[in-house]
C-alpha cells in the first residue's frame, strides 16, 4: 500500500468543516461516490458486527419531505448526496447467530470453530438492556460516520453530518419503525457554493493542551 | 487544496484492519503522529463542541498496568501509540456559556451576536439528562476515532481500536472519576508485525446490498 502524501493529508484535515451551503450544480463523479459508499461499508465496527443500515436517499421528493423534519436546512435539498445512518434499535441474539453463521461462511471455516466468539457475543448482547444495545449501535455508527467524512475530504468531497433532525420522522416517513434499525443521523455530501461564507471562518478548536494531553 | 488520489484511498480503506500484533521495533515518525493528533483535534463535533479529552499513555508502566484492564490484550503494550478517548461525562450549562465565550473570543466577535446560538445549545442541553448527555458526547468521540483511524489508514499507520476495556478501571487508574470525563474507547497505533495472520485474512462485510439502500 503506497501511503497518501502527509501534506495532502493535513490539508484535507484543515480544509474540511461543516457545508451550510452546497453549490447544488456540481455532481460527485460516480468513482468517488463509489469509494465512499466503500468507506461506509469497509468501516471498523466493534467484533465487525456492522450494526447498520446507511440510506442513500436520491429522490427528491422524499428530499424535500425530509427537510421539513431537519429544521429546514437547505443542505438536504442542495447536497448532491444524501445518506441517513442507521443503527439497530434491538441488536439482538438472532443477529449475533447471523454473524457468526455469515463468518464461518465467508471463511469457510467450521462453525464450532467459532463457538468461544459466539458465546463471547452472547454474553455481550445480554448483559446489556435493549436501550444500551440500541446506544452502543449508535457509536458504531458514529464511526462509520467519521469514516465517511474524512475520506470524503481526502478526496476533496464536501460533507454535512446533520444531527439537526428529527429521528422519529424520519424513521416514520422511512418506513423504519418496525424495521429493527432506526435512523441515527444525516451526511450530506457534495461541493460547497462559491458563497458559502463558512467555508473561509477560520476553525474553531480548543487549544491542544486543553484537549491532549500526555501521560 | 489538492485532494488524494483516489486509488490511494481506495487501496487505504481495504489495507486497513484491526491490527492484532503490532510490530513492538517500529516507530510512527513524528510529523505522522502530529498529523494524527491534529485529527483528533480537528475532528467534527455536534456544534463544534469539541466534548472530549484524548489521553495519550506513553509511560510503559501505565501501559502495563491499563493492560491487566484490557482483557490482556498485548496491542496495549506494544503498539508504538496508545490514545485513551475520553468524553464529557457531564455535558452541562457551564461548558455551553464557555464555548460561546470562547467562540466570541475566537472569532473577534462580540459575544452578543451568539446569543441565538447560546439559548440554542442550553436548551438542547438541559433537554436531556445526565446519561443522554454523556452518551451524545461519547457519539461525537466515536466520530472523533473515526476520524483518528480513517486518517491513519491513509498515512499507512495501522491501528487497532479497543472497547474490550474495563472503563471504569481505566477512569480509576487515569484519575477521572471527578474530571468530568470518562473513559468511552481506546485506539493503539503503530505498524502491524510481519506475522499477524489477522493481516492476511480477508476482510468480512455483509454484502453492499444488505447494508446500502437507495430511495
């Protein structure tokens, strides 16, 4: 694996910030869309269980529709790209057998082989209450969501994550609500407007001895 | 700014792993570890809060001793970079008044034209209760460490992230329990060794179609 240079990599860390207004002519070109559809699916989950579900949402009815419960911000509708994260509400033993049916395939390895991760999994799911298995998705899928926005901006994408919204619709107007996995938050992506006044606001961070520190 | 090449990052995202055994000999450069936390420092947080604290553990003692709280996992000792991510475990009024005072200071602007903003926030804080406020900190962290290791996959640093960890012994030995922070995961660094067969294995995803959907 040849590395990314460092100065292109720390320029894309100081060039990212939060899109308010995206320039809604200009289209990822299909590769790149493609390679961060890869970022989402490729990403790190805890025991690689991938508790999640990512909707790409293109139509733009159903845009507008889910701007009305985003407080209206417009990103949703001039984004070239939409996605809404999902995460599993009720992660529970059946999808920890899944898992481990689907390893034991991929692998070809025997499933006993697997019997000490899959009781170390079923442990895992029932020492927590549905609430903190649904929470404990979520984190996964923040993750992802890092994944996502960073390689966007390697690759000189624009993003919005938007947790300005409101869930409960969304997983209503989706058609999550029985689902087992309900929505978690929103990425825009696309390029920013010329006239973005944010893109130029120098970013704001906490000095690096307040947030670091070294032991 | 000149974005990556997109093969690059495609190859990054396949090439990174869990990393089981790192390679104990093998330094990450300095400038790379800077860049990796200015990462840290420059990730994205919900309103730009910024409600964590990232602990760097470099004392191999602390290391050894962190390990017996983590399942014994060698990644803690050998890895050349160990980062202990931390998040507010009380998010409260006080750190919002200290954000908008910092904003204003930051940007030269009078704290009056944050007003908007401030009642913003201090009603989404008090909107929820001291469990949903730690959990939406620990989210941000974990988009944080998305961002950690996203970026080192792209610099060819390996990683392996932990929540195999015991967090409240981790708070104990790190001095947190009145800091108001707590421990949310941990990530180790460095490169992998030449024989962790974890590096060879294929990487196992449930297919695009299960995890991706478009409307």
């Amino acid at each position: 694996m040849t590395p990314a240079d460092i100065d292109t990599v720390r320029s894309a860390l100081g060039w990212r910030y939060a899109t308010k207004k995206f320039d809604p002519q200009l289209r990822i070109p299909a590769a790149h869309w493609q390679t961060l559809l890869d970022s989402l699916r490729l990403a790190p989950s805890s025991f690689g269980l991938q508790p999640w579900k990512f909707i790409v949402i293109d139509d733009p009815a159903l845009r507008q529709t889910l701007r009305e419960h985003s407080w209206n911000q417009p990103q949703i509708t001039d984004a070239d790209r939409m996605v809404v994260l999902t995460a599993r509400s009720d992660l529970n033993q059946g999808e920890i057998d899944h898992w481990i049916d689907f390893l034991a395939d991929s692998q070809g390895t025997p499933r006993d082989a697997f019997d000490g991760l899959h009781k170390l999994l079923s442990g895992f799911v029932a020492g927590m209450d549905r609430h903190r298995r649904h929470d404990w998705s979520v984190r996964q899928t923040y993750l992802a969501l890092g994944q996502l926005m960073t390689t966007a901006a390697m690759l000189g994408i624009d993003t919005c994550p938007l947790e300005g919204i409101d869930p409960d619709a969304y997983d209503d107007v989706l058609g999550l609500t029985e689902s087992g996995f309900a929505t978690a938050a929103v990425c825009t992506l696309g390029y920013r407007a010329s006239d973005d006044k944010y893109a130029a606001a120098p970013k704001v961070r906490y000095p690096a001895e307040q947030v670091i520190e070294t032991r």
